[in-house]
C-alpha cells in the first residue's frame, strides 16, 4: 500500500444467507489519506456493508481487508491497532443514554488510558463540532442535528485516523446539513482525519466528496471525483443517482432535436436552455425551488425537466422554446 492511502479491499466479497445477490461481491477499492470518500448507490446496493467491512464489524466470505499494512480482521477476534484507529458513527444514535449529559456522553468515547486528558479533550470536540454551549444538556433534548453533532464529536475525542460515517445527514434538517457537511470538511482539513462516508443524497456527496466510490447490487461501477463522474458518467445508473435528469429513448430524443445513435439518451435539467421564441412546449408544473425554480415542460408526450433562474417569468399553462446544450447517450448502439 502506497504512502498516499490508508485503507484497501483486495477482492472482498460478503454475502448474507447464501444470497449472492446480498451484501458485495469482489470489491476492491483505495481509499486515499485525509481526504473525503463517499459511497453511494441505490437502497441495497451494498453501502452499508462495505462501510462495516471497513470497520471490521463484520468479516467477509472472501478476500482482504487492510489498514495501512495491517490486515483487518474481525472484531470478535481481538481488537487490532486498525480497529483503535477507526471510528464508526451509525445512522442511529439508540444506543446512547438520552439522560446522559453532552458532555458525559462524548467523554464516555474517550479510551480508559487518556482520561487523564478529558478535560481537554471533551472541549476541544465540542469546540470543533461548534457545540459548547450545550455541554449541559441531557443529549435526549437534542435536536437531530445537534444530535448527530455529539456522536461525530464522541467519535473524534479519541483522534482516530479514520471516521466511518453512515448517512451522517439522515436526521438532520435541511437548515443545518449544510453547516455540519463544512464543519466535516474543517476536520478533514484542520486533523488529516480520513473519512468515509455512505450517502444516497447527490446534492450531500457533490459537495463534499473528494472521491466518489459508486455501488449496484453489490458491485462497484464507477468511482472517480465528483466533478469526472457528474459530467461525464459512463452508465445510465451513475448519471440518474447524480443528477436531476430526464431519460428518454432515442425516438423520443427526437422530439427535443436530438439525434441518437444509442438507445438512451440522458438530459441534465441545467442543460435545457429557454427562450420564447418558437414557443412549443408547454409548462405543466413550476416547482420553487429557493433563488431557482423546476420547470416540467410537455411536448408531443415528452416531458423535461428544466431549470430556470429568472423566477415567474414562466408560469403554468405558458409556451417556450428550448435548445439542448448537452446531452449523454447510453445503451445499445442502434443502426
């Protein structure tokens, strides 16, 4: 393993019940030091599974596992350095006490051997996840987001190498996901903590992913930056978990002026330009959308999505025109 990584699967394969279909199926993958990696991919594709294959939760049918040069082995057989290293924080939190202080909930992280240094510890953890001032609260009392902000918190105290996270943004609300993804992206960047991160939520994972590993039924079919996967996927699959888009076969693409060799063709909503001149596709829905709204748009059975940023100058029932600046083509090559 190069210097530059910290953790590697070598054909890795766990499935469940005897179900091949379960679980993964020979994954290899690089995670590389002090940066971000999200897994993603569809409900069941494997996500969770691989993340506790990294944790040594569980221990797989097949290949390797490591932390650096150490193989990872399962944790029902003696912790290792690697497991002491990593810090897994679950999509449920459960299993913590909610009459249990802020405090003495992420004091309980911290390793028999350094509470000589809890004091100091404990508030620097809540410094950082930005959550000092409820040190006193019973963590029952807790809202989801600052909720999540204590188990990262009681995660970091005892400063692993690596932070394992499953849907770290599932229970927080909208108005704080934002803050918490640049308070993660601080810790990366102030700590060189590696983390490894499950989501499903493309807007999540695009802003905050400096790699993207991406699952179906197990199996890895893409990975790469955010950026080189967005634009420019090489499955249908990646281009649908990524992006607001519309898929089409290639007779329907003609109705927007496209012209495919390929049986899909893939439309990313911020690639519809309009105009009102021609004006022949109707709006059928105008979805707000915040400083942007969601045009659905309608034409001879045909419906896109597009995104217009001059609010209201479309309403329902209107007539436009659009152009196509770019467009993705999938599938079988057609004659």
């Amino acid at each position: 393993m190069t210097d530059d990584l910290i953790l590697e699967t070598i054909s890795v394969t766990k499935n469940f019940f005897g179900d091949k279909s379960s679980g993964v199926n020979n994954i290899t993958i690089f995670i590389p030091k002090s940066k971000i990696t999200a897994i993603v991919g569809e409900s069941g594709s494997g996500k969770t599974t691989l993340l506790n294959l990294l944790y040594g939760t569980l221990e797989p049918d097949h290949g390797e596992v490591f932390f650096k040069e150490e193989r990872v082995l399962s944790r029902d057989k003696g912790i290792q350095h690697a497991h002491k290293a990593m810090r897994m924080v679950a999509q449920h939190n459960t299993d913590l006490d909610p009459r249990t202080s802020v405090w003495d909930t992420i004091n309980e992280g911290l390793p028999d051997e350094d509470q000589s240094q809890s004091i100091q510890r404990v508030t620097e953890a809540l410094y950082l996840l930005n959550i000092y001032n409820l040190r006193e609260m019973p963590f029952g009392k807790l809202s989801g987001g600052e909720k999540q902000r204590v188990t990262i918190a009681r995660a970091l105290i005892s400063r692993p190498e690596v932070l394992l996270l499953d849907e770290p943004f599932n229970q927080v609300d909208a108005t704080y996901r934002e803050a918490l993804q640049h308070d993660i992206r601080y810790i990366v960047k102030a700590q060189g903590v590696t983390v490894v991160l499950v989501s499903h939520d493309p807007a999540e994972i695009l802003s905050m992913a400096d790699e993207l590993i991406v699952l179906k039924e197990g199996e890895i079919v893409e990975n790469g930056s955010p950026e080189q996967l967005y634009h420019s996927p090489k499955l249908l699959y990646t281009a649908q978990i990524l992006a607001s888009c519309t898929r089409l076969t290639s007779v329907d693409a003609k109705v927007c002026g496209i012209k495919s060799k390929r049986s899909t063709v893939v439309i990313y909503a911020e690639h519809v330009k309009i105009s009102t001149l021609g004006s022949k596709w109707l709006v059928k829905m105008v979805l707000f959308k915040g400083f942007f709204e969601e045009l659905i748009i309608e034409k001879d059975g045909i419906t896109l999505r597009v995104i217009n940023h001059d609010r209201k100058k479309f309403p329902v029932g209107s007539k436009i025109s659009i152009s196509i600046s770019r467009y993705f083509e999938f599938g079988k090559w057609e004659s």
